[in-house]
C-alpha cells in the first residue's frame, strides 16, 4: 500500500465506528514500510488529528520506528505532539498498545533531541485523556516518570504519585510487565529525588515483588537501590518478604553481593569495617550509580551512632561525640549535631564555650490538631484499602476458573465426566 492509498483508506475509514473497526483490522493486517518523511509528508498535507486519530497513530508508530535508537527526526516531534494534545480518546482506546508505543517514541526522540522537558506538557495531557481513571497505571507513567528524573521536574510527576494506583488492565491501558517494572522503578527515583525514602522503598517493592518467571535487569537495579534505602531509613537489611519471587531471592547472592556484604557490616562494630567494605566494593557502586545513596547510608550510619547516645547520656562533650561516632573531630561533630536539631532527628541544645551537647526530651505531645488530623487520614485509608481488597476477594472467588482450578487442586477430576478420567482409571473402573 502506497503512501496516498494509505492517507486514503485512513481518510475514508473515519466518519463510523464500523468504519473505524475495519480500518483497524486493515491496520493490523498491513504492514507501513514506506520511508518516513514520505509517511509524515502525507500526514501533515492530509490528515486531522481528531478525526483521523486511530489512522495516524500507525502512521506515526512505523514513522518514529525508523533511526532510532541512532537518529532522531524533528518532524515526528512536531506531529506527535498536535496529535496528543488533540486527539479523540475512542479511537486512542481501540489500540492502546499502539498509542502507548508512540508515546515511548515521542520520549525517545525528545531525549535525543535533548528536549525532554517540552515533551513532559504533551504526555501529561495525552494521559490525562486516555487514562480510564486516575487509580489505572498505564505504560505513559513510566514515559513521564522518566523525562522528570531526567529534566529533576520532580514536582511534575507528584500530582500522578499522589493518586493511589490500584488497577493495572492491559486490555485498557496496553500495558506490559516491563511498563509497571519501569513504572515502579522511575517512581521510586522520584521519591529519592524529594527525600522520601519511605514512599520509595514502597515503589521499589513493587518491582521487587511482582511475579516474574525470569529475572528482569529492572529488578536487579531495583534492588540494590532497595537495599541502601533499607539502610538509610530503617538501619537494615533484613530479608525481602515472602510473596517475592524465588528468581529475585536467589540475585541477593548473584548480583547484589556488594549491596549484602555492605548490610552485613551495617550492623557491625567498629564501624571502621562499614567504611572498607564502601571501598573495597566502590567500584560496583559507582558503575550502578548509587555512589549518592552509598554516601548517604554512610552517613546515615553515624547519625544513628549520635542518636543511640542521646539514650543513655544527658550532657557530652563534642569531643567525646565525636570519637564516639568516629567523627574526625568536635568541629564535625559539632555540625552533625547541629543538622540533626535541625532536621528534627534529636533535641539538644549546644553550650559553645564549655563545648558540651545537652540532649533534650521530645517537645512534642503528640495531641494537637495536626495529629489528629493525620490520624484521621491514615485511617481512612487503611479503611478505604480494607474495602478494595475485600471486593477484589470477592471477585476472585467467583471466579469461574479461579474455582474450576481450586477444585481440581483440592478434590481431582470430577469422576461423573468420562472426559476428565485418566486413561488408568477408566481402566481401573472398567467392569
């Protein structure tokens, strides 16, 4: 099919959903191997964007397809990004895996075109539109999450972080294993970027715990980041939960050696052993790039040092914080203290001339309003969450084949169906 048949048949093919449902078999059927500024020549004399969605998006799909991961084309750019922030959201949902992929291509070529953060605008509208509900995943998360790592528009991706995903439906969205993998994984980056560890280590999880029959390099790299944030926000490693999958166990010791043996000395005393297990093993740190999170662990480990003291001494001296904690001197210790009071992380007050730290009791009641406002929130989303796995039960459990299987696991074949009895057992029961 030439170029003009193509603009044609997608012209012609627009105006009824039964057109539209045989456009999209001839579509599916066909394969667009003209080169692609004849393809995107065509678009841009012929087609409308609204009208001519479904059409244009396999258009554009074969054309941004071409040069990559080499080459990036300025004109597919230009068409894509008419076509997400007006496009018609029926014909986008009759091939969502279509629409998804020039999403990714859109992402790809902005970044070799070093614009990445012009493309953040368009994919947050074309999300905004194709998106089913706000509780869905789709593979266009993944597409943002990655521009703001990229550009560090954190604040960009927080308004989707914010809204609990719950759904993930491929049949909807197009999504694949690998999109929630670097949906979780980008996400989590995110988290890291504002500080907050928490929510990050709950976004790795996800990655780290999904089913898997083969071991992604997603997980591996979820992973080890899982393990220096285990560090930093609880001071340990202990073990990854037990709906994980086996594949993903069995990297602790295959992959992550380094990232065990560094959790392994965590916890040990002197904490001169933590700092020659990070050199002995910077070099894999520094080639998987979390030579950041590596230094905040570091520091996260004597920052505990300072805090176990506040638990059994009233007054010290810095001098004796700092030979404590192995800090260099009472200067550093000094400063440490000091960003610790000011990060809420211990109370104390520090007397300059006689050099000596008072550790204070917690200021906080714990019964204003704003405590109990958060209460309030925290509750309401256990309850709200309580609700949705107790009816995604019931959905499981009636189930047909959830029940057929379940059956045939507890009780066997039915022996009543001739066609379920093994070949031996008829003739076992043959008079």
């Amino acid at each position: 099919m030439t170029v003009n048949q193509l603009m044609i048949a997608i012209k012609n093919s627009s105006d009824t959903p039964k057109k539209l449902a045989q456009l999209l078999q001839t579509l599916q059927q066909s394969s667009i191997n003209e080169p692609a500024p004849a393809l995107l020549q065509g678009l841009s004399q012929t087609l409308q964007t609204r009208s001519h969605t479904l059409g244009i998006v396999y258009v554009l799909v074969a054309a941004g397809s071409q040069g990559l991961p080499q080459q990036a084309n300025p004109q597919f750019v230009t068409l894509c990004q008419y076509l997400l922030l007006e496009f018609d959201v029926d014909q986008s949902r009759m091939a969502p895996d279509k629409f998804t992929t020039l999403c990714h291509l859109y992402r790809e070529h902005s970044i070799l075109l070093n614009e990445p953060q012009a493309a953040l605008q368009p994919l947050r509208i074309a999300l905004t539109n194709f998106q089913a509900s706000h509780e869905l995943i789709t593979p266009i998360h993944a597409d943002i999450f990655q521009i703001c790592v990229l550009t560090k528009c954190y604040s960009m991706a927080m308004p989707l972080l914010a809204h609990p995903a719950y759904d993930v439906d491929p049949e909807i969205s197009g999504m694949t294993a690998r999109d929630f993998l670097l949906y979780s994984y980008y996400g989590s980056l995110i988290h890291i970027g504002r500080k907050q560890y928490s929510e990050a280590i709950g976004m790795l999880l996800h990655s780290i715990t999904a089913p898997a029959m083969a071991t992604s390099a997603i997980t591996i790299a979820a992973l080890k980041k899982y393990i220096l944030l285990c560090l930093i926000q609880k001071g340990t490693f202990g073990s990854l939960p037990k709906y994980t999958p086996s594949q993903v166990t069995r990297c602790l010791k295959a992959d992550c050696q380094a990232y065990m043996d560094l959790a392994n000395a965590y916890s040990a005393d002197p904490a001169t052993k933590l700092e020659e297990t990070a050199a002995k093993h910077h070099q894999a740190f520094d080639n998987d790039g979390n030579m950041g999170l590596l230094q905040l662990a570091l520091e996260a480990h004597t920052m505990r040092a300072v805090q176990r003291l506040t638990r059994t001494y009233m007054t010290l001296s810095l001098s004796d914080i700092a030979s404590r904690a192995q800090l260099k001197g009472a200067q550093e210790a000094e400063l440490l203290v000091l960003r610790m009071i000011e990060a809420g992380q211990i109370h104390a007050s520090i007397d300059d001339s006689a050099g000596m730290v008072t550790f204070l009791e917690d200021p906080e009641q714990y019964y204003g309003a704003e405590v109990v406002d958060r209460l309030s929130k925290q509750i309401a989303l256990s309850n709200e969450l309580s609700a949705r796995v107790q009816a995604a039960n019931c959905q499981v459990s009636l189930d047909k084949a959830y029940l057929q299987k379940t059956q045939m696991r507890d009780f066997g074949p039915r022996f009543d169906d001739p066609g379920e009895i093994s070949s031996e057992q008829q003739m076992v029961f043959q008079p």
